[in-house]
C-alpha cells in the first residue's frame, strides 16, 4: 500500500538503494500544435520523435557580436568570477559556467524573452513558461573537458523538485560547433525513457555534479544500450543557431583539443504547469541560481 | 660559419632555446611513382597534397576479428601487461599502447609485411623500408583520454635521430571510427612546415612524453595559426579501413565519453636511405622498441 501511494506521488523514482532501472515516460513530449506557432507541424513531429531540433540563424550575426562581447565582460568581471554563480573549471581557473544570467544581465533577459525564443518554449510546452535555470557556457580550446552522458530532468527531478518532464532547454550557439570541438550530442529518441540512478543524494551535490557528475549520473550498462539502440547525433551548427531539446534526452559532450572555444547561452524554460516541488530525492533544494523558484513567466 | 656547418648537419633544428619557430619542409614528400603500384597517381597527387590519404577496406572483416582477437589477448596477457614496452593509461590502469608488437606478435609481423601494407609504404617513400615503430593502441570508451597535437617528425628527428622527412605511418584500424570518439584529426597540409620546438628535452621524456606529452609539443599560437589556415580533417572510416599519413603531418585526437572504444595497429616505416643516426636533440636515443636500431627492411 505504501508503494502504492509512494508511486502515485512520484513517478519517477530514483536515487534508489536497489539501483538503477529504466522506466517509460510518463509525459507528452509536444503539447502545443503548430497553430500556436512559430513553428510547423513536421518540426513538431520531428521534435517528438527525436526529442531534440536544431534552428539554424536563430539570431543575427550582429546580435551573436553583442552576446559574445557580453560573455566577454561577464567572464573578466573580478565580481563575476568570484559570484557563487560562476563555476571555475578547476585546472585552468577558466570560468565555464555562469549561472542565472537573466537576472544579472539585461541583454540575455531580452534574449530569452524574445518571441524567436520564448514563443518556441511555449509552443513546444502548450503553455506559458519560466526560465528554471539559466547560463552561459564556456568551453575553451585546447584541453577544455568532456561533459558526461546525462539526463538534465533526472537532476530538476531529484534536486529541484520538477514533478514532470514538461520542460525545455534552449541552447544558442555563440561559436561554430564543428565536430572536433566537442559539441553537443544527443541519442535521439533517448526521452521517452526515463533512467533512474541508483544512491542517495549527497548533501550539496551540486557543488561537485556541476564540474563532474557524481549521483544522478547513468550507469555504462544502459548508457551503452542506448547508445546501440538510438545511434548518437553529432549537433555542429554555425554561431547563432540553436538547439531545442527535451528535458530528459540522454545527452553529453566530448573534451576539445582544438584552438577553437566553445560557448552558447543556455536557458531552461518550464511551464507553469509544473512548478517546481519539493525535491523527489534530496535533503534540500539547489539553490535558486540553480533552479529557480520564482514562476513568474516570461515575455 | 660555425652555424652554417650546424645547418648543413641539421636541417631541422628543434628544442631550442630561442623558442619556437616554423621552417619550410626540405624534402620531397611522394618519392614512388604510380608504376610502382598499387596506388595510382590521382591518390599520390593528393598524398602529396594533404599529407595523408585514407585506405577503405585495406584488410578484411575476418582480418579485423583475428587481429581485435590479437589485441584481446595481447592486454590480458599478465607478461605483456608488465613489459615496459606497455603503457598503462594512468586513472583507469587501462592498457593504451603496446610498442614493438611486430615482433612479439607473428599475426602483425605478417600484417606488416603483407603488400597491401609494406607496397603502400615502398611506393611512398621509393625504397625499401624498415619498421621505425609499431604499436597497438587503445582508446577506451567511457573517458579514453585526448591526444594533443603534433608531428611525429620532430619526436623521431630529435630524439630517434631521423635525418629526413622520408617516414609514413599506416593505421590501419580495428574499431569503427566515428566523429564521436576521438578519432585521428590532421591538419591537412601541414606536413610542408616544421614547427620548431621551444626547450631542451629532459632525461628519459619519453616515459611522459608517451602518456601526456612534454617537450616536442608545438605552442598554442603556431596551432592556432595552422588550424585557421589548413582546417581540421576528422578521420572518421569503418573498421578494416587504414590512414595512411606523412611524418610530419600536424595531428591529434580528442577524448572519447561515448561507449565505443577506439583501436589501431600502427605501424611506422621509415626508408632504408633516411636511418637513423644520433638524435639531433636529445641526450640520447630512445629505447630501440620506440625508435628501432635494426633497418632490416620489411617484406
């Protein structure tokens, strides 16, 4: 009985002693249609089915210039570095990370209320949305690190408390992602499972699993079964393009020893019919730069 | 006039103190023609072009299962695990790369020896050939470690005691190679310019420079400039396929998280008119099963 309930409050477990498990998802992946626009119903579909879709000129080359002198002023800003939001990659002291970026810069809050932006969060969710978490991401050249397989909702599930996959993370390209610079790749069709991992939560995890991935990270058995099962997308794309993809698409990127560095805008948008809970599987929720709290929509 | 003497010994000064500096390649690099089969001239034009030209199917399936069969036994062999002329991957106590594999495995001294192999190296070089080194190597999945850049020339030239640029390499590989997981990527062109290296070679740099690289690693400013005007080739080919490169071509690999490891028989043939001598730069040669001392040629 108390399974029972347990299961009517959580339907996707995980952290558990017994171990890791894969579960079918529980949720839609699209819940808007092509009427509410801006885009069509094959792009839709296709969203659907792979879980992931990519904008190529999402913007300008003169508005990637003003987000790259932006990432620029923030990276070399001694307050910025030294910000509990800003994440340091640990050999290189080279900032990779800077997290909650709408709130401290004005030029990325325009960005993610844009329509081109935020219209496809709230057609792709089939209602009004909030920004959970955003950042800007550096990758530098010559030696920058890899990024683990993982899915984004098994930790906004665990550690932030999102009760269901109803969320979308949009990432803008301020670089070229070529194949040999370590950009993103996904398994596509990855988001219709769900991986729950297996052990406890550590107290302030995220202080460790944002530089390395420790609980919340897929066993090599089912990363390997997947990897068969789904292939692996390569996303290269021009500066100014973007990635749409599903919160719980199985996703990771390789280090990158070429001169060329790597950096996009990430934002995370959740409808308003999901708000954030407490966490499913951990002592205390990540702070609020991490995973916000307040619901207010954007645009 | 001291150092015009010093120029005529050396044509391809490295490990300096005044630091790094780029010269152009003083020999040819195609010396074979298309009468000396197998290869015919469109592919040694582009030889000659790039650097480095890709074999699909060099040798069969059932070729490829008898060799990983090889390379199989060869990392679980207790004796070959402990033999110096094995490298361990430090973190994961994987093996990497086992040297001098011609001659403790009979199934690659045939390889070696077979005229799809030693016949591309003859025609190359126009000459009989020798085998300067050979070697397995292994690229785990799940973090297999990058490869930073460089030419092998200038190793084998200041610390092997090539004279001349009159060496190629044949991979011939026994895992599908993707983009994905950290395939071989060469700067296409490269081989025309030496990169003089900066510094004095330490003692033994061999024991570090097989795992991390040290001395003999070009700067980041050199990279940049070549990498902006040659472009990166990924070398992605199926398994049985080879890529077949000059010695001074401008290389490297990245890391690989994905589940596929990665894994070549390398053989390196030097021509019987270019063997080696004293190092050029470096208090001593290195161990023969990296830089052999035997120019018995091959086939």
């Amino acid at each position: 009985m108390t399974a029972a309930i347990e299961h009517v409050d959580d339907v996707y477990p995980t952290r558990l002693e017994e171990g890791f498990s894969t579960l079918p998802r529980q949720d839609k992946v699209v819940w808007g249609t092509a009427a509410d626009g801006p885009m069509d119903q094959p792009t839709l579909d296709s969203y659907d089915e792979r879980g992931y879709l990519t904008v190529p000129d999402l913007i300008t080359p003169e508005e990637v210039a003003e987000l790259r002198a932006e990432l620029h002023r923030l990276s070399n800003d001694p307050e910025t570095r030294a910000d509990e939001r800003t994440i340091i990659e640990p050999a290189s002291k080279e900032v990779r990370s800077i997290f909650e970026v709408h709130r401290t810069s004005d030029l990325i809050a325009r960005l993610a209320a844009d329509p081109r932006v935020v219209g496809r969060a709230r057609q792709v969710l089939g209602s009004d949305v909030y920004i959970h978490q955003s950042r800007i991401n550096f990758k530098p050249g010559f030696g920058g690190g890899d990024f683990y397989w993982h899915s984004d909702f098994e930790t906004w599930h665990a550690e932030d408390g999102l009760p269901r996959m109803r969320t979308v993370s949009i990432s803008i390209s301020l670089t070229d992602n070529h194949s040999f610079n370590g950009p993103l790749m996904i398994m596509p069709g990855t988001h219709r499972t769900y991986v729950s991992c297996g052990g406890a939560t550590p107290e302030d995890n995220y202080k460790s699993s944002l530089v390395m991935q420790g609980a919340g990270t897929p066993d090599q058995e089912t990363i390997t079964k997947m990897a068969d099962t789904y292939g692996i997308d390569v996303l290269a794309g021009a500066a100014g393009s973007a990635i749409m993809f599903d919160c719980n698409c199985m996703h990771g990127s390789n280090g990158n020893i070429t001169p060329y560095p790597r950096s996009n805008v990430f934002l995370v948008f959740n409808s308003v019919e999901n708000t954030a809970v407490a966490p499913f599987s951990a002592p205390a929720p990540r702070p609020e730069f991490i995973g916000a709290r307040d619901f207010t929509p954007v645009g």
